[in-house]
C-alpha cells in the first residue's frame, strides 16, 4: 500500500464502532433507541431527544449531495490535500438521515455545473492505515 | 414596547489603533489594543483607572494586568468574529444589572503583520487541537482548513436554493468596493483618477492617503475573472487580512452625559449559535442572525424596516448577502439585490457597510469591532475623514443601525440595534 499522506483521523471510544465497521466496508451509524432517529457525528446523548440509549445500525451506503465546493487554493486545505487541488468536498445527506462531509470522488473539479446537487451518491473505503478506513463518496 | 434593558446604557466612544491595515512597521497585537483603548479614553474623557469591566476574545487577562486594573467584570468570550457584538450584549446586561459602571470591549489583531513576525494574531479554537474532538474527527480527514473552504458550500446552496447567481454575490463586492473608495482608512481606497500606482514590493504599503496598488473601483468582470479560491468562491469574493485594533466604552446614561462625544444607544442586542463545525449546520441558506436579530429588535421595539443604515459581517460576499435576509432587510434569496439595486450604495435608501466593509475597509482575523466603530462613527457623527456626503467623515445622516457579527463557519451571531439622539 502505498503511504497515505493526507491527515488521518483519530478514533475514540465514543466513535470506534463506525471505524470498526468501515474497516469492514460498513457504513454503520449511531441511532437512538428512544426516538429511533440517527444522528452524525457519534455522541453519547441523542441531540434530539437527549436520551443516552444509542445503538448502532448498519445503513445503506447511500445518499444525496446536499451541497458541494470546489477546493482550488492548496495554502488553505491540510497537509496532503494540496497536491490534488482542485478537488471537490461535499456535504452528503444519508439516507438514514443527517448529513457527513467528504471528498466526492469520481467527480471533475474543472467542470462544477456538471456535479448535480441532490445528486446520488455511494459510499466507498479508502485504507488509510491498518486501523483506520476513511469513507468517501462518488456518484451512482 | 422596548424590553426592560434596552437603552440601559449606550456606545459612549469608539476608537481605532493608530494605524491599521497593512502597516510599514508591525505592532503586537497586545499594542494595537492599547493604543485603542489610549485613543477611545482619550477621545470621551473617561480614565483608563474608570473602566471597571473588561469584555475581549480572550484577551481580557492579560489586558487587566497590562493596564494595571481590577475589573469586576471579566468576559473573554470567543466565538470568532462576533464575539464583540456579543460583549456588547453582555456589557447592558452588566450596566443594567448595576455590577459595572464602565465596560471597555477591546480589540487587537495583527492578522497582516503576523507574517512577519512568525507569530499568530489571536487564532481560533477549532477543535482545540484535540484529535478526539468530534467536528475534528470526522472533517479533518478532507482537508478543509482556511474560511473560504466552508463558506463556499452555503454559497453554493444559495444559488441552488433561490437561483441567485456568482455575479449576484459579485455585486456586493463591487459596491462595497465603492464604499472603501470614499475612506482613506480603507485599504482598497484609491482616490480616483489617480491612474496605476507603481507596485509595491510584498509587504510594502503604500500607506495613508495614497491608497492601496490593487484599490480603487471594480466590476463584475473584475469579481468573476479573480482566481477561483474554493468554487464558487473567488478571490474578491474574499475579505482582507489586516491588522486592526479597535476599542469601544459602554456606560449607562449619567456617565455618558459627561463624556465629550455623543452616546449611540444599545436599543437592542441579541445572540445565538447553530452550530460549531459546519458539518452540523441545519440549513446552509440560514444563520443564526434570525434569532439574534429576531431578540435584537424585540428588545428594542423596533424591526427592520425602521433601520437607517445597516453593519453587516461581510467575510465573503455571500455571509453579506445571506445575513441581510436573516436581519429581515430583504427576502428570503433576495438579499444580494440590495447591493445590486444599489439600495445598499452611497446614496441608496440602505447604506450597509459604510466602511468598505471587511471586503475592502479591513478584516483582521475577527471584524466584528470594525462594524461596532463605524456604525458608532456615522450615527455619533464624530467621523473624520471626507465622505460621500460632503459632511467631513459622515457616510450616512442615519439615525438607527443594525449591526450583525457573524462568527466561526457561519456558526455564531450577535446583533445589536443601535440608535442615536
């Protein structure tokens, strides 16, 4: 494999079942056992009804661009990131519910009219390192 | 019917660091707050040794050592650049609570300077450096890092939601382009009919009255053909980096009757928050601006339709446009056709961003004391510089202002309605 260059993120306890299943290509989410609404990114009290029974669901790997940029600049994004400018960030909204930030892949960052959003999209899991998979999206 | 607290006390002074913008020779940060406050003491008669509470973006500590004060009050609220629009807020509350007599909200930041000196102007907590952090956890691994990175995709929803358009957002620029064309204080003024000036070396400025190389007026075309920074985000679509410090006094109204400039009155303020990271902001066409400036106008018994002259956080073209809907001065989607109907232009029925706005005034990291010096300067009347007017300083006759700060990725919001005598 070849070295990952670009930041890596760092589990913890709260958010280690996502992480477990992405190195599995599972996109699992948090979903509270009280008012069954998933919400992202993992807590350990339910932002919408503050319950603190929240269980993992296994969901679909399926969602729609909510809205997306074009990153140009490589003096603004992090380390790695900037040798591939122009490359296109994304905000997804899952279709399980709530939203995730990724790097859209699949996608040309010269040519923005031609990215749709509301657009479908798929999960996918890039190896980072042994421990960590970080999910991406691409178009369907 | 005005809340209990509105008017309890009111902006008696309001002051700048000696030399803002890109200056020749750089302050500290901690300098460029003190000849603020020196100035702003200096300008109402007030002592240093009277401020009793002192409200700043994390300074408030070191600024109580420095100047050799006790306050009663101490707030070091942080939540970008509306923090000061929130001290304001916070500062009735003390006055009208009668816990302070004298609040000083301060502000020093050598957002230019900085790179030069290796050091940081005042920086922003993201994510505290934590790896744990949750925003930090599941964002950092894309990259997104500088301001323009984020706002990009609310302007770009903007323009899905409402079929607004870059050359729409480009419009603010232009005309708040126009302002800083009749502020020699401005870093993008540039007195006209001057022709080219010669380049400056980087790090050079050309300083006072001659006005910046790259000043002067601009197009749409001029908007549109800056490079692309995060799509659909273009250079000019881009506040500045500068150094700036600024300093406002707050009393209630027998101190305010001995100082020797006029009071601008805290009718109204307010704040609130949607969201931190902008991976959990709701709505990517909505600020919290329409609940801070909802409880702004409440308190004051006033609305949007009885406002002047309007001071709004202007980041990026699109925070502008975007706010001005959120404050009920246009409709929902319609907000950039202020700028672009020139209602919001020298001479139009709404002046907003008098200053040049943090566009092309100034923008050093934090602006939200820059919109609380300018309104206080035009609704005092003890502006000094010639303007669009002919009245020496005075931009606007207004006699009420709404101000908007807008911080973090169009996370946070402190509103103030401000009125005058």
């Amino acid at each position: 494999m070849a070295e990952y260059t670009k930041p890596i993120p760092s589990p913890d306890p709260v958010s280690q079942p996502f992480w477990d299943g992405a190195k599995e290509g599972k996109l699992m989410l948090p979903r509270c056992s009280d008012c069954n609404r998933v919400h992202w990114y993992p807590r350990v009290i339910c932002p919408f009804c503050h319950s603190m029974n929240i269980d993992w669901i296994e969901a679909t790997g399926r969602g729609t661009i909510h809205t997306f940029a074009v990153q140009h600049n490589r003096g603004l994004v992090a380390r790695g990131w900037g040798d591939e400018v122009p490359y296109v960030t994304a905000y997804i909204d899952l279709a399980e519910g709530d939203r995730m930030l990724t790097v859209l892949k699949g996608v040309d960052p010269n040519d923005p009219e031609s990215i749709k959003i509301g657009g479908a999209v798929e999960i996918e899991f890039e190896e980072a390192s042994e421990d960590v998979h970080i999910p991406f999206w691409r178009p369907v | 019917m005005p809340g209990e607290a509105s008017k309890a006390a009111a902006i008696i002074g309001a002051a700048e660091a000696n030399d803002i913008g890109y200056p020749a020779t750089p302050k500290s940060s901690l300098t460029l707050h003190i000849e603020a406050i020196n100035n702003v003491c200096e300008m109402t008669g007030i002592p240093i040794a009277a401020i009793d509470g002192i409200f700043s973006a994390g300074w408030s500590p070191q600024l109580a050592e420095y100047l050799g004060l006790h306050p009663k009050y101490i707030d070091t609220t942080s939540v970008g650049g509306c923090s000061f629009e929130m001290h304001v807020h916070h500062a009735l509350a003390a006055i009208h609570a009668g816990v302070i007599n004298v609040a000083l909200v301060s502000h020093g930041e050598m957002g230019f300077s900085q790179r030069f000196t290796g050091g940081k102007g005042t920086g922003r907590p993201f994510g505290g450096g934590d790896p744990w952090d949750p925003g930090t956890q599941h964002t950092s691994a894309y990259g997104l890092g500088g301001a323009p990175t984020g706002y990009s995709h609310a302007m770009n929803r903007h323009m899905h939601r409402y079929g607004t358009t870059q050359e729409d957002f480009a419009e603010i620029a232009v005309v708040t382009r126009e302002w800083a064309t009749l502020n020699p204080r401005a870093v993008m003024y540039r007195k006209a009919g001057e022709g080219d000036l010669p380049a400056l070396e980087q790090g050079e400025w050309g300083g006072g009255k001659r006005g910046h190389t790259f000043g002067g007026p601009i197009t749409v075309d001029t908007v549109m053909n800056s490079r692309a920074i995060s799509w659909p985000i273009k250079l000019l679509d881009v506040c500045l980096v500068t150094d700036h410090g600024g300093a406002v006094l707050i009393a209630g109204p027998e101190i305010a009757s001995t100082s020797k400039t006029p009071p601008v009155w805290i009718a109204g303020a307010g704040e609130s928050i949607s969201h931190w990271n902008m991976l959990e902001m709701n709505d990517f066409t909505e600020t919290s601006a329409g609940r801070s400036a909802s409880a702004a106008y409440r308190m004051a018994g006033m609305g949007p339709e009885d406002m002047e002259m309007a001071m709004i956080y202007d980041s990026f073209t699109v925070t502008a446009g975007m706010t001005a809907e959120m404050l009920g001065l246009a409709r929902p989607g319609e907000g950039p056709s202020l700028w672009k109907d020139r209602h919001a232009a020298p001479g139009g029925r709404l002046p907003i961003n008098t200053n040049g706005g943090g566009l092309s005034f100034n923008h050093s990291g934090m602006y939200g004391m820059q919109l609380l010096v300018e309104a206080y300067r035009q609704l005092s009347g003890t502006a000094e510089d010639d303007g669009f007017s002919g009245d020496p300083g005075k931009q606007t006759s207004a006699r009420s202002c709404v101000v908007n700060g807008t911080g973090g990725t169009l996370s946070t919001t402190g509103t103030l309605v401000l009125t005058s005598d």
